[in-house]
C-alpha cells in the first residue's frame, strides 16, 4: 500500500489510548505546543544573539549562547515528538510560533548587557510555561512529560542562574 494511501487526510487527533483520558492528552498538548512555540523562538532570539554579541566578552557570550541555541534546537525536538506521541500535531510554522509565544522579539541588536538580560528573563518565561503545564501532567499523571518538563525546566533555570551570574559585578556595559 502507497504511503499516501495510509496517510491521514486530517488534523484530527489519532485514537491513542496509552492511559490518560483524551481531554487530558489535549490539554498537555496544548500547554506543551506553547512551550514548544516559546522555546523555538528562544532558539531563534539566542541563536542571533550569539551572531551579533560584541564587546570586551563577546567570546565567553558567544559560546555561552552557542551552548544554549544548541540545547534549544534538541529540546524543540524533544517536545514536539512528545506532542505527536500525545496523537496531536504540534505547531511547525513560525508564524505559529509567533502567535503563541510569549517570548518578545527583538527587532534590533542590543548591547551585549541588554542580550544577558532578555535571555535571562526569556529562560524565566519558559520556565513559567513548563510550570504551568506540570499541574495538569500531575492530575493525568503523565510521569513522561512531567521528566520531560523537569528537564527543561532545569535546564532554563541553569541558564538563567548562569547569565544573572555575568552581570552582577561584571563588565558589561551599555553601549
């Protein structure tokens, strides 16, 4: 049989009954497709920050943020194949990122300063969003997004904690 034969012709949910009740796998793929939209556009935001840092640290900003576009881009993998193993499709386009998202874009190039600390509060908005979505893996009780949610949630209060480090006493200044 042709792959196009198999293939579904909509964007209905498929029928997936690994033990949590449908409203439940819907809601969790709800909150992980804005997680999901948040950390892309992070990826997005950190990814051109390490393209333009400049300045008396722009090695150490430059690799720091490689180290963080680099995470981002598995994490965006991670949590887009758990909404698909939820039997939802997640969002794919940045358009829809950017509906969703409640990262700010940056439209300009700030100071190395002003970079430090739109990631950091961004890594504290993801944070926030992975939060939320806990309490509803809880009452499902989705031990496998509540690891996955763990993980990022530990791995963006690593890097907030990180970047909050390079501004107190430091020499990044403002341009």
């Amino acid at each position: 049989m042709p792959f196009a034969d198999i293939a579904r012709k909509s964007n209905e949910p498929l029928d997936v009954k690994i033990g949590i009740p449908d409203q439940q796998r819907k809601a969790i793929a709800d909150g992980l497709s804005k997680l999901l939209a948040d950390t892309y556009t992070l990826l997005g935001k950190t990814h051109g920050f390490h393209w333009n840092v400049e300045g008396p640290t722009f090695h150490s900003l430059h690799e720091m943020f490689q180290e963080q576009y680099e995470d981002l881009q598995g994490a965006v993998d991670e949590i887009a194949e758990r909404i698909r193993a939820l039997g939802y499709f997640p969002p794919g386009s940045l358009s829809q990122f950017l509906k969703h998202t409640s990262i700010k874009d940056e439209h300009g190039t700030p100071d190395a300063r002003n970079m430090v600390e739109q990631i950091v509060r961004d890594n504290e908005e993801v944070t926030r969003t992975a939060r939320e979505i806990v309490q509803i893996c809880d009452e499902a009780n989705d031990t496998v997004t509540e690891d996955l949610l763990n993980k990022r949630m530990g791995a963006h209060e690593k890097v907030a904690w990180m970047l909050r480090s390079t501004l107190a006493k430091s020499d990044l200044v403002r341009n």
